[in-house]
C-alpha cells in the first residue's frame, strides 16, 4: 500500500478500523472472552481438523478449520454466513465476515462445549432474570442458534415473503434490527438475546487465532495491525517509541 493509500484509509471517518481501535472492542478483550463467557477455548479439539475446503488461491497452512462439524443443513449454514457478513461487512479495509471464515468459527464451537455450556451451572429452576444477571436460559447455546436462525427465516418470509439469503442488504438489516429490537417472538427467549449472542460470537470469529477456524490467512489481525502470537520481540522493537507492523503470526505457526 502506498504512503498515499494509507493516509487515506487513516482519514476516511468511516473507516472500520478507526471506529474498531478507538471502540472498547480490543482483540485482547475479544480473545479472551466478551460478556457472554467467550468462544475461544471451547471447542473441545485437541487438534485442529484437516482443511477440506482450501482451494489453490488459499494458504493451507493459515486455513486450518473450515469444514462443517455442527451444521447438517447447508441452507442454515449458508443464512448464518450471510447474517455474520452484515453485521460485519467487507469494506475497503478488508474482507467481511464470510471472507475472514467467521461463519465456520461459529460452527466449530456450536458443535463444542460451548454450544452445550460446558463450563455454565446448568441446574434448575430457571426463571426470567434481570438485565444485570446475565444468562438464565436453560436453552443451551446451539439450541438458541438453532432457534434463532429459524425465526430469521420464518419473519423474512412473513415480512418480504422471501429467505433470507434472497433478501437485498438494507432487507437484511431489517430482519437483524428487529431481533436486535425485541420484535421478533422467539420460544424461550427475547430475540434481542439471540442478535447479541450472534454479534459477540460474530466478532470473536473475526479476531479469533485462526487455528479455530476464523480469522482466515490473519486478515482481521492485519486490518488491525495486530502482531498475533509473536514468541518475542527484538530489542529494538521493544525500545522503539513508533508504531511498528509486524506481520502476525498465529498459534499453529508458533507449533511448527
């Protein structure tokens, strides 16, 4: 990228990664897990799966985890990717969500503990809590997707008499703006908590180690300029009083 190019991006007050850096969205606080308890470290793998969907323009080695593991309807899957991409869209910093494999992250950790609350008290009796307890469904988090994705579709066809992944954009984000609103019914919870559980899962796809499927070829680090998991820095980097990019490196690359 040119000097030229670069300052440009700095200036556009719409740039994603100026709102990203100065928003309290940090990738160390996404790392190590949101408000909602967090993804990453709840998968359940011990190793990462084989990549069955590279193609010869992707870097097998930075691609480590995109094939379906909880999703058997690829309809489903594919309404998952298209919600994800408009709640964070590609731009002229970079690829969207379906770009970074965000809905394969997802996945991933639907079909591991966290999508059934491994690491949650999951006894009875369950009653509506206050906005300041937190959690208190006894859906556990894959049974709220799937639930979730099936209301999007059903208010897309009830509203636009069409699916969702037939709906323009700005239709789109109506859908996604009336579960983030409560107008949405859904059965056992408020819509509004299924639209924030798919935002935060949403955000921790893009910024995750790409070892959990996410994150793909570290793009979402280097919109950010985020180092990644560096195993040290050099003397000078340490004492340096600018900024310096480094180019990120990720769990596996360190493993290897």
């Amino acid at each position: 990228m040119s000097t030229n190019d670069k300052k440009q991006l700095d200036t556009t007050d719409s740039s994603r990664r100026k709102f990203l850096k100065s928003s309290g969205i940090a990738v160390g606080g996404i790392a190590v897990g949101g408000a909602l308890g967090g993804l990453l470290g709840m998968s359940g793998k011990s190793e990462p799966a084989t990549n069955a969907t590279a193609t010869i323009d992707t870097k097998p080695a930075q691609q480590h985890d995109q094939a379906l593991e909880y999703f058997t309807n690829r309809a489903d899957f594919d309404l998952l990717g298209q919600a994800t991409e408009r709640i964070f869209p590609e731009d002229e910093n970079g690829p969207g969500a379906i770009g970074l494999g965000v809905p394969y992250y997802i996945d991933h950790q639907l079909a591991g503990k966290w999508g059934i609350n491994a690491k949650e008290y999951r006894q009875g009796p369950f009653f509506e809590g206050e906005p300041n307890q937190g959690y208190q469904s006894q859906l556990k988090y894959h049974q709220i997707y799937d639930l979730g994705i099936e209301a999007i579709e059903n208010y897309s066809q009830s509203t636009f008499s069409q699916g969702f992944t037939s709906l323009e954009a700005e239709q789109q984000d109506e859908v996604l703006a009336a579960f983030e609103n409560d107008k949405v019914n859904i059965p056992g919870i408020k819509s509004s908590f299924f639209f924030e559980i798919l935002r935060q899962s949403t955000l921790e796809g893009a910024y995750a180690d790409p070892l959990y499927g996410g994150n793909k070829d570290m793009q979402g680090w280097k919109m950010k300029e985020y180092p990644g998991v560096q195993m040290s820095y050099s003397a000078e980097q340490v004492a340096s009083k600018e900024f310096i990019e480094i180019e990120p490196a990720s769990l596996h690359d360190t493993h290897n």
